[in-house]
C-alpha cells in the first residue's frame, strides 16, 4: 500500500520505540478528548510530541489541521524542533498568543472595518499612567506596575471594569489601591487604549473568541484549517484562553491536554487548574492517563518530592501524582539549618565552590529562592567566595532600580548624619527619603512588597556592620556592588522559584525555608498556602542528582528565632529548632555557638533534618516506615533489663527505648558503625559495645557476660 512506499510504519514503529508503557499508551490513545497527567520529568513534551507525529504517520490526521499550543516561545520552538526530527512536518506549535495573533491579523479586515491590525501595546505603563491621571489617583512607578498586573488578571478573567469590584474582594486579590479606585482606573484606561487606537495582548485573544463566536464564515474557515488540538501546562491556561480554546474547538472534542496540577504556581496571574480538574467532567467518556516515571530525578529526590506534595490539601490534591524515581541511586537530600541567613549564604557558596571543584559545570548549579530580593545575600557570597553567577529572570541585586535609589539616599545622608550615630538609626533615617520605614509593612501588589523587601535587604546588611560608621558603610556597599558586576557567561544559576518552573539543574540549592519566606506572610487564605507548597515541590523536581534544602533560625545574626518551613516533612516535630539564639545582648552567645556546632541528622528513609531527641537516635521521622528487626529488639530488652538489674540503676540509664528501636533497625556490625547512632558515645561504646555488636551478630542474651559491664 502507499503508506509503505513512503515507509510509514517504519517510521510509525521508530516513534514507539523506547516508550515506557505509560507514555506508549498517551501516544496511542484513540483520538478524542485525552487528559495526560504528567509529573515533573516524567517525559511530557516526549508523549506529545510522538503522539502528534505518531498520528500524522498512521495517516490518522494530516499535520497541517493540527494546532499545538503552550505557554512560551522556547517550548513552542522546542516541540516544532522535536516533531520535524520524528519525521513529520506542517504541525503548527505556538504560544496561544502567537496562534490567536496570526488569525486575528488574517481576519483584520473583516473584524476592524477594513482597517489593518491595531496596534499593539507592547508595555501597559505608559497607558496605566495616563488612566490613574484621569481618575485623580497618584501613582508611583511601582503601583504603575502593579496596577498593569492587576488589569491583566482581570482580562485574563473575562472581568469587566464594571465588575471588578465584587470580583477582586471575592478572590481576595492584594491590589496597591482599594479595589473601587483601580476599577476606575480600569475603566480608564480601556478609554484610554481606545482613544489611541491601540490593543493589549489580551484584546488580542478576545479578539479571536470574538472572531469565531460572532462570525460564522470565520468560525467554518478556522475550524476547517484546524481540526485535532494539543494544550501544553494545561493547568496555566486562563479563563480567557480556555475559550479561545473552546472557540476553536466548537462542537468537537479531538483535543489532547497535559499538565501536572501540582506545579499549579501562576494562580495570580489568573491561570486556574479548575479546567484541567474539570477536564473528564466536561468532557464524557474521556481518556485519562498519568505518567509518573520520572526520569529526571534520582529516587531520592523522587522520594522527598513525593513526601512534599503527599501533605497537599484542597481540590488540585485529588490530581497528584506520586512520582517513581526511574534513575540510579544518588545521594540523599540535604537538609540544613543555620543560625542566620549570611551563615546559610556562606555554607551554600562554599558547597557550590566545592562542586564546581569536583567536577560539575558551574552552569548546572542552581541556588533558588522565593523572592527575588533574597539573591543579595547569595550574590554576596558567592562573590566572596570568587564563584561566578548568573541571575536568572531578574536583575542582580545591586542593579535594581530602588537599590540604587536607595544607596544614593544613603550617600547623601552621609553629608549630615552625625558620625557617632549608630548605624541602624542612620540607615532607617536615609532611607526615609525612597519612602521605607522598618515598622510599616508594604501594601499593595508583588512588586511594593518586591521593592520594599529589596531595600530591607540593605538594612539587613547594615545589621551584619554594626560597628561602621553611615560612610564607611555605604564604601561597603560600593565594594560589594563593584564586586558583583564582573559580567559572568557560565556561573551558578540565582533564580526565584517561578522563574525556575520548566528548568532544571544537576545540583540545586532550595533556600530559605524558614515560615514568613516560604510559605511568604502574605499566603493568607488556604489555597494561597497551597500555592506555596507547589512551589517548593516544583523547586525540589528541578534537581538531577543533588539536592540542597535550608534555612536559617534568624535572618541576622542575634535576630529573632523563626520556624522552619512547615512544608519539609517532619517539620511539626521541629518546633522550637531554632530557639537557641543570641540576643542582643550577648547572653545566649554559649547556645547560639552550640546550634551552629549541631550536628544535623537526616531522616535515612525521607531525608528530613530531624529535630526531636528521639528521632535523632533512631536515624527517621516517627511517620516513615521502620525496619526494625522484632527479635534482636527483644533480646536487646532483655540484655538491657539484666545490665540494668546488675548496676541497680533504671534501664533507661544504661540505653533509652529510641536507641534499641535504632541499634534493632540499623543493626551495627563494627564500633564505627556503633558510635554513629545517637546516644552512643566513647564511654558507652566502652561499656556496652561488645556485648551489642555480639547481640547483633546473633549471640542469645544468655550466653553473654554481664558481670564486665560496671
């Protein structure tokens, strides 16, 4: 027949080849409504890409009626690049923006009175400007760009400036003004782009709903060029995507979807995994399918990935996906605590010079975090320690805008600052003048709170300079700016959490864990905590084969103690970790050396920093399975009740019950392996160990002498 002149079912067998039986069944799915559930590194972009080819090559679909769409111009690039290497050519791979551009230019005519394309705004800011002037509301630049945010997520919304109000308050929404006022500033700049003659990229995809929904003969000629649909991070889709989608789409149902609801992470920005919940409701008898193979990751982070997102609650928790690590075995997460966030900096710039030393490329080294302010410290330190960096989706610290406004207002300050002022007094003075004050909280948008955490960054290095006088500092300042704008081609990655999502890393450091931070003190509602969850979840899937966890018990040294995470399992057994702190004062100092010499010990099964006495000895969190060995306990018990008797001393004297759970579990074949168990030291090794190591090797409780044991 045809298709084997032109080789087809080699061609076809060539696209299976090398499927794991989950991805093999994505791409063979019958056409119709296909949902694929795919966890981070379980080969996403794999299944759809060899579905799309797969189709095209049994003569299933013709590649020029399918439309695959995603959510970047690098993933759209990518997926064209992997279907003309399957031996397919004509699919089209957009953004949804890039796709609804091309129709909506092709239809100009049609749709603005003859006339061509409007313009496109390119920036909200200037027009956001113009609209707050109009509706006597004084702005600066960064409620200018929070204001642009917060009309994007209403449009994306399909929320009208009539609506806003009600639709703001109801979903809670952080906005730099009350909602009344950015509704009116909402409406104004609606007039505003109108009277310009221009359009927003969300007009833009308006425009194409409109296009299809009110014209028929636009509606037949789109549906007739595209037939068979694919959504990539189908959980980012917006509401007004998912009608571009559902005007596309029409009265048919050939549309396969992937996503992984618990990378969910953009929920501000008005993307909503409801449509990827809701997909088998609205769609009857559809094939859903989950890929949880990860490839990417070893079992280990597999593991403590899974141990994250098992505590998930609300609606997107029914789609989670337990991962099964596919890769050899690597080495166990590490999960560290410091007493302050410049000593966590400097431990994490000196493990990724020691790296970097070992053998891995600075390049696949990546420090994240969940803000962007945070970079200053790792910036610093990395610089000290003469690691090259990159920062990734964001400015280095000392290059933003309010940074460096910020640092001109303390160089002023110098001029009339009396020299024997303490530095704190000096610094929160100055920085009066760019409208910080240490005991006011920023309102507003991300980008207030962006701006407003960037400039207590340099209060928080102040408080490390205590003893320099407002000028030296700010020569301190200077040094470590010049030290940090060495351009840099090839270093450690810096990156926010957000910025991370789609990337990953041989080696990544996840840092500052600690409540407040992450989850941030601005999650108040619980599906916002949520959010926060999936963060670190997806921080923790962008690692290869080392993995990093931290945080620290104070931001500075002295500062108040904070808690860990409460995201890191084990974390509620944890409370009062960090209470051991230096007050200013100094009286504490004993305690504060005695956490930073603190050994950690991590859970052997989960690899979470263990905290409580008990679990410390036994080596794992209460909740993770144990492999105690029930006979050698016993006869352990029993060794234990007869040395006690002996000594005429109580049995928890001579080992507590948590040490025999860990000697029954571990069982410890040399004195090496014996003193690494917690409550075992030099002179319990000496009294007891012979007898345990005997008890382990099998030796019965009777045949022991106890009469050496005083």
């Amino acid at each position: 027949m045809a298709d084997d002149a032109e080789g087809r079912p080699a061609a076809k067998h060539a696209v299976l080849a090398g499927l794991d039986p989950e991805q093999r069944a994505a791409v063979t799915a019958e056409a119709g409504p296909v949902c694929i559930l795919a966890g981070a590194g379980t080969g996403k972009t794999r299944s759809i890409t060899h579905r799309i080819a797969y189709r095209a090559l049994t003569g299933e679909v013709r590649p020029r009626h399918i439309l695959a769409v995603t959510f970047t111009a690098r993933a759209a690039a990518q997926m064209r690049e992997r279907i003309a290497r399957l031996g397919v050519a004509g699919v089209q791979a957009r953004t949804f923006h890039a796709a609804a551009l091309r129709q909506v230019r092709y239809f100009a005519a049609r749709l603005f009175s003859g006339r061509e394309l409007p313009e496109l705004v390119d920036s909200k800011a200037r027009l956001v400007t113009l609209a707050a002037a109009r509706a006597n509301a004084r702005t600066d630049r960064t409620a200018t760009r929070d204001l642009a945010a917060e009309i994007e997520w209403a449009k994306s919304s399909l929320i009208e400036p009539g609506e806003y109000e009600v639709a703001a308050t109801k979903a809670g929404r952080d906005i730099p003004l009350d909602a009344a006022q950015v509704a009116e500033i909402y409406m104004a700049y609606e007039q505003v782009k109108r009277g310009n003659g221009m359009i927003d990229f969300e007009d833009l995809l308006r425009a194409a709903v409109w296009a299809i929904e009110e014209h028929t003969d636009i509606a037949e000629q789109v549906r007739a060029q595209y037939r068979h649909f694919v959504v990539d991070e189908y959980q980012d889709v917006n509401p007004v995507q998912q009608r571009l989608l559902d005007a596309w789409l029409g009265d048919r149902d050939d549309v396969t979807v992937v996503g992984d609801a618990s990378q969910t992470i953009y929920s501000f920005t008005g993307a909503s995994s409801s449509h990827l919940v809701d997909f088998a409701r609205h769609y009857r008898g559809a094939t859903v399918l989950r890929l949880v193979r990860d490839y990417r990751s070893t079992p280990q982070i597999v593991g403590c990935a899974n141990a994250v997102i098992a505590q998930a609650r609300g609606e997107l928790a029914s789609l989670r996906l337990e991962l099964v690590g596919q890769r050899p075995a690597g080495p166990e997460p590490t999960i560290r605590d410091f007493p302050d966030e410049p000593a966590e900096a400097a431990a994490v710039a000196a493990r990724c010079a020691e790296l970097i030393a070992a053998g891995t490329p600075a390049r696949e080294i990546a420090v994240l975090f969940r803000t962007n302010a945070q970079s200053a410290s790792y910036e610093e330190a990395l610089a000290e320690a003469n690691v090259a960096y990159v920062v990734h989706g964001g400015e280095r610290f000392f290059e933003r805008p309010e940074v460096r406004r910020a640092m001109i207002a303390l160089r002023a300050a110098t001029r009339t600052t009396e020299p024997e002022t303490p530095l704190h007094e000096a610094v929160a003075s100055a920085l009066e003048s760019v409208g910080w004050r240490r005991d006011a909280q920023p309102q507003g948008g991300g980008t207030a709170r962006e701006h407003w955490e960037a400039v207590a960054a340099l209060v928080g290095i102040a408080a490390e300079h205590a003893d320099l006088g407002l000028e030296a500092f700010c020569e301190e300042l200077a040094r470590r700016a010049a030290a940090q704008h060495i351009p840099n081609i090839d270093g450690v990655v810096l990156s926010s959490l957000h910025s991370a999502k789609g990337l990953e890393w041989d080696a990544v450091f996840v840092v500052g864990l600690a409540e407040g931070t992450l989850p941030t003190s601005y999650a108040k509602t619980p599906e916002a905590v949520e959010e926060e969850r999936r963060l670190l979840y997806v921080g923790i899937t962008r690692a290869r084969q080392q993995l990093w966890l931290s945080y620290s018990l104070a931001r500075t040294p002295g500062g108040r103690s904070r808690q860990p995470c409460r995201f890191l399992p084990g974390r509620h057994r944890a409370a009062g970790a960090g209470s051991g702190r230096s007050g200013p004062s100094g009286t504490r100092a004993g305690k504060t050396d005695a956490v930073r010499r603190r050994i950690v010990i991590t859970c052997r099964v989960c690899g979470v920093t263990l905290s409580s006495g008990a679990e410390r000895k036994i080596g794992r969190c209460e909740s993770c399975p144990s492999d105690r060995d029930e006979e050698l306990y016993d006869r352990l018990r029993e060794w234990r009740l007869r040395t006690a008797g002996g000594q005429h001393v109580p049995a928890y004297v001579v080992f507590t019950d948590a040490t025999l759970t860990a000697l029954a579990e571990r069982r410890p074949e040399t004195p090496e392996e014996l003193v690494t168990i917690a409550g075992i030291g030099p002179r319990k090794l000496a009294l007891y160990g012979d007898a345990v190591l005997a008890l382990v090797d099998g030796v019965a409780v009777d045949d022991l002498d106890f009469g050496a044991e005083t």
